[in-house]
C-alpha cells in the first residue's frame, strides 16, 4: 500500500504556493492553487463519479456509521453528498492521493506530514429551484470536534470550471480568525441537519463580535485548479444556476499530529464521528485517525 514516493518532479515544484501565498492563507483562510490536476485526472473523477453512481464499488465500507452521508438513488434528483470515496473507488483515491496535492495542503498548514482525513464526492443537479443545493454556512471544524488538531484544511475540487453560476464555495475572508459565539452542540451536526437562517444569523452575530463585516469571496476555480480552506473558514455556497450539474469532491486533509480525542456533549455522552465505527483502534482501545486504510498518507517530508 505504501508504495508512493513522496517526491515532485521540477514542474510541480513551480505549482507550489510561494512564501507569499501562504501569508495570504493565513491570512485570509482560503488560497487558489494553481492548476495541480491534468485535464485527464479531472476527466477520469467525471467517468468514475458516474461509475460510482451506477453502483461500482472497489471496496465497500464494513458499515455506515450513523450519520454518515451517502446518497442513493432512491433520494432521487436532489444534491448528493458520498462520504468516503477514497475508500470505495480505487481510480479516485489515486488521484486525491497525488503527492503535490499533499504537498500544497502541507505548506498551508506548515506541517510536515498530511493525511485524508475524508474525502466527499458532491453532486448538485442543474436545478435552481432545489432547497438541498443549497450550502449554509459552516466551518468544518464544527463536525471535527473529536479531532485534536487545529490545522486540518480542506480542498474543495470541482471537476469543471466552477462559478456563481455554477453555486461555486463561497468563503467568509478572514473568519478563521474569529472568536466563535453561540456555539453549543448543535454546531456538531452536519449542515444539512440545521436551520438555514439560523446560521446565516449566526454567521452576522459572530462577525460583528469580532469586530467586522461578513466579507463573501465566491471562488472562480478554472479546471484542474481547486481552492483550499482552513478548518476554521466559515464557508457555503448556492443554488446550482448553470445547465450543468455542479461536480465536486471535498478532499478534507489532516496534519501528521491529529488524533483523536474524547469530546463530550453537554448531555454527558460523547460525540462520534463516522471514523470512530470504521478505523482500527490504537493501543489504547481508541479510534486511530492514522489508520491507513481509511486515512492514507499523502505527502511527508521524512525520509522513510
Ligand atoms: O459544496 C460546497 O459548495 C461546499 C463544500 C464544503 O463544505 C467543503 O468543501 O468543506
Ligand atoms: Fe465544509
């Protein structure tokens, strides 16, 4: 399995984010790579996305943990989200695997080593009118509460020129920076299960406790490009405008320190995430984020 080796050849080093591009990210909490994947990668995710849908499987999860999302054909034409397609498609994991992408999260989040945490293939039909397209704002840290780490980022890969048009991700500049209020444990729960204008209140309350405007920045992702954001990014998107359906996966990407840790809810029990069903367990009978079947390495700076 760990066969890849974690080197660039001289035209993705040029593909790298500068110095100044990451001061920028830290910054503003989101960055636009360059263009990290052929035309050829991006038309093979479209091919093995549809294979997906058809019902190909390489592998297949042991179980669904219980909030785990994963659309089926019976929930019929509305936006679909598949968690963990790296683990079921082999031509998909390859590509979300590649070294430089890696290597661009690694010099974001200045960590030596990175990981997929997990990896969402997304589908909004060509539908204006659809409720479900709809993306609320959200950071991702919220669903990753029993993760160590404050580092973790996310790219966001669309398989096709993404616009406004299109309900390209929008990001809140800057709101990885924000002191967060009014969180309690219903910032836990995926999106899709929270009221919509609750959190665009909440979105307008949190910016004005930190002293600022919600600042929205849509990214315009040319094919083959894929943009990038912090954890902490408030982040959302639209309705699907255009005639074709939006096509996406959101590769969400951990540094070589995070591990899991306990995290209780304010009921006293304890909040899982879908790995803690699936990933083998450390020597301390926990969920082990390091898990290399469902969490493989994709990029390190230390020699083997
Ligand atoms: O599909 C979108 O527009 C947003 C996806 C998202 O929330 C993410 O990439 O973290
Ligand atoms: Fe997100």
């Amino acid at each position: 399995m760990n066969t890849v080796s974690f080197t660039l050849s001289a035209d993705e080093v040029e593909l790298l984010p500068s110095n100044e591009d990451v001061l920028f990210y830290q910054e503003h909490g989101w960055y636009l790579a360059k263009k990290l994947l052929t035309d050829d990668e991006v038309n093979t995710l479209v091919i093995e996305s549809e294979r997906f849908y058809a019902g190909h499987r390489d592998r297949e999860l042991p179980i669904h943990p219980p909030r785990i999302a994963y659309w089926t054909p019976e929930e019929g034409d509305r936006q679909r989200h598949n968690d963990y397609i790296h683990y079921e498609s082999d031509a998909i994991r390859r590509i979300l695997t590649k070294p430089l992408i890696g290597a661009v999260a690694a010099r974001l989040a200045g960590a030596e080593l990175v990981r997929v945490f997990q990896s969402t293939l997304i589908y909004k039909p060509p539908r204006p009118e659809e409720e479900s397209n709809i993306v609320p704002w959200h950071f991702d840290k919220h669903y990753w509460s029993t993760s160590t780490s404050d580092r973790m980022l996310t790219a966001f890969i669309p398989f096709h020129d993404c616009d406004e048009q299109m309900g390209t991700i929008t990001m809140v500049d800057g709101s990885q920076r924000w002191q967060e209020i009014g969180a309690n444990d219903t910032v836990t729960r995926h999106f899709a299960d929270r009221d919509k204008s609750e959190l665009e209140d909440l979105l307008r309350e949190n910016a004005a406790y930190n002293g600022t405007e919600v600042c929205k920045v849509p990214m315009m992702i040319p094919k083959g490009h894929m943009s990038f954001h912090h954890c902490r990014t408030y982040h959302g998107s639209g309705a699907n405008r255009a005639a074709a359906p939006r096509r996406a996966i959101s590769l969400h990407l951990q540094d070589g320190d995070n591990r899991w840790r306990r995290f209780p809810l304010s009921d006293g029990s304890t909040l899982t995430y879908n790995h803690d069903y699936v990933v083998r367990r450390d020597e301390d009978g926990d969920p082990d984020y390091t898990d290399p079947n469902f969490c493989p390495v994709v990029w390190t700076e230390r020699t083997a």
